[in-house]
C-alpha cells in the first residue's frame, strides 16, 4: 500500500513540475535593419538568446545633426534617454557610455 501511495505521489509531482515550466513562445519575428528580434507570447523580447523586458524606441536630434534620428532598443532598464541612445549606438569613445548587452540591445536605427 506504501508503494502504490508513492508512486503516485511521483506521478502527481512530475505531471505538477512539468506543467509549470512552461516557455514563452515567438509571437513576432522583426528583422531589425541590424539585428533580428523575437516577439515572446509572455510579453518580452528577445535577441541573441538573450531575454529583455522592454522594447523601447527612442527618438531625437544628435547635436548639430539636420535631421531627427531614431533608435529601438531591447533592454532590461525601463528608460534610456536620447542622450544614451545615440552615444550607445557607437557615436561614443567612452567605453562606460555603452551598455552591457544584458541590459540593453541595439537592433534599429534609422
């Protein structure tokens, strides 16, 4: 009776385990003019196997520029300013302006 009782506990742990590990899955794929990206049903994004929360685009006008850019980013930071963006997208010569990629990914700019 002990063994009956324990294996089924196991099934019900094993059936309960493997139901809750549910993956998210491609929604949308967007080919970025730099690099491809993913849509997840779980409402995130990902790129380069890499996981961020936001999709943010960000636009404005680099100083002494004639004409507005614009630049999406996947990132884990909630806000990234123009200013960040653009010295971020290789405009800078300062290491420490550019984000680690697993915080922030430039996939578009235009």
């Amino acid at each position: 009776m002990k063994k009956i009782v324990l294996v089924l506990l196991c099934v019900l742990l094993a059936v309960t385990v493997s139901g809750c590990a549910k993956t998210a899955a491609v929604k949308n794929t967007v080919e970025g003019n730099l690099k491809t990206y993913y849509e997840m049903t779980d409402g995130t994004w990902m790129c380069d196997g890499r996981s961020y929360q936001y999709r943010l685009e960000i636009n404005g006008r680099m100083p002494n520029a004639a004409v507005d850019s614009s630049f999406v980013y996947l990132s884990n930071i909630r806000e990234i300013t123009f200013d960040q963006a653009y010295k971020a997208a290789g405009i800078s010569s300062n290491s420490e302006d550019y984000f680690p990629p697993e915080k922030a990914v430039l996939t578009e700019m235009n």
